[in-house]
C-alpha cells in the first residue's frame, strides 16, 4: 500500500512539475511574441510623417548705389513674386527606444526634431536697371536669403508645426494601445504614459 501511495505521490509530484516548466516556457513565449510585436510596429512606423503648406508672397526689391558720390546715383529695382511649399516631417525610423522584457516596459528614449524643407519658386517681374548699376548674382542671392527670412517667420506664426506635433502624438499613440493591449508599460524617458492624454503634454 505503502509502495502504491508513494508511486501517486511521485506521479503528481512530475506532472505538476511538467505543468509548471509547461505554463514557464508558454509564458517566455508569449513574452517573446509580444516584444517582437511591438519592435515590428514601432518599424511599421518608421514613416515621414508630413504637414505640408504653402505660402505667397510680393516682395519689392529695391538697390541704390552711388556713382560720383552723392552727386549721381543709380537705382536698379525688381517685383519678386514668391510662391513656397513647406513640408514638415518626422522621421520615425529614428526613434530611439528600449524594450525591457524583465518589467514589460518600452521606452522610448528620443524622438527626432521635425526636418522642415521650404521650396520657394522665385518669378521676377519689371526689373529696371542700368549699365552702372546691372542686376548681378548678388542681387538674386541677396533676394534669397531676405525671401527664406521671411517665411521663416511666417513658418513659426503659422500653425503648421503645432499640426505636425499633432499628428506625431497621433502616431504614439499607437504606441501606448499596443502595448496598453498587451499589459506592458509605455513610458517616455523615465514618465510612465497612463492614458492617451498624456502624450499631449510630452516636452518633444
């Protein structure tokens, strides 16, 4: 009887322990399955995301220059006609970020600045000049850089950069329903995100 008792005992005493190294391994691989998960969408994501705008602008340019002095000066003048496209992007495929498998935690360490590129098409209209005082490449560079001045400010008064934060924080938030899906922790830097809310207020 004795010998039969303890053939159970050692019986249940394997199958429990078969079902704890069963139940240990099927938890590793879930783990496994859901940090790969999470790596492919953050590389799924690994887009441009891109505002995009347009601006116009007239702009009279006007150079004086003195031939003899103040006794004779030459004035050369143009109507400048700028039309520029702005796109503003994020270039996700640049996020860095940790995946702690031990806490279930991803951390996204740093997002990349927006890269902005303006394209300004340049059309030019009743140029007046003279032989003393001709338009010269100089002209047309210095027309330039006052024109890029210019819609830089009209860049930050505009709301096209608020428009592109907003569509990043779309973007993370993807971030915090995957891994909110899966029982892991999203956080940026060392904040844990607890509600989609929050990422509104992350300092980019």
């Amino acid at each position: 009887m004795r010998k039969i008792l303890f053939g159970v005992v050692i019986t249940l005493v394997v199958l429990f322990i078969f079902k704890y190294c069963g139940e240990k391994q099927e938890d590793k691989m879930v783990l496994k399955e859901s940090s790969a998960l999470i790596q492919e969408q953050i590389k799924n994501v690994g887009k441009l995301i891109v505002t995009e705008g347009h601006f116009s602008e007239v702009f009279n340019y006007k150079n004086s220059k003195d031939i003899f002095g103040a006794y004779l000066t030459s004035e050369k003048k143009a109507l400048v006609v700028v039309n520029a496209d702005v796109t503003i992007a994020y270039d996700l495929s640049k996020i860095e970020f940790q995946v702690d498998e031990a806490t279930k935690t991803l951390t996204i360490i740093s997002i990349p600045k927006e890269e902005i590129k303006i394209s300004p098409d340049f059309e030019y209209y009743d140029i007046q000049a003279d032989f003393l005082n001709p338009f010269e490449a100089k002209d047309y560079n210095d027309i330039k850089a006052i024109v890029n001045k210019s819609l830089d400010k009209k860049l930050e008064k505009s709301d096209l950069k608020s428009n592109a934060q907003n569509r990043l924080i779309s973007e993370l938030s993807k971030f915090y329903i995957l891994t909110n899906s899966l029982g892991w922790t999203l956080q940026y830097n060392s904040t844990p995100i607890t509600k989609t809310e929050e990422l509104l207020n992350l300092k980019l």
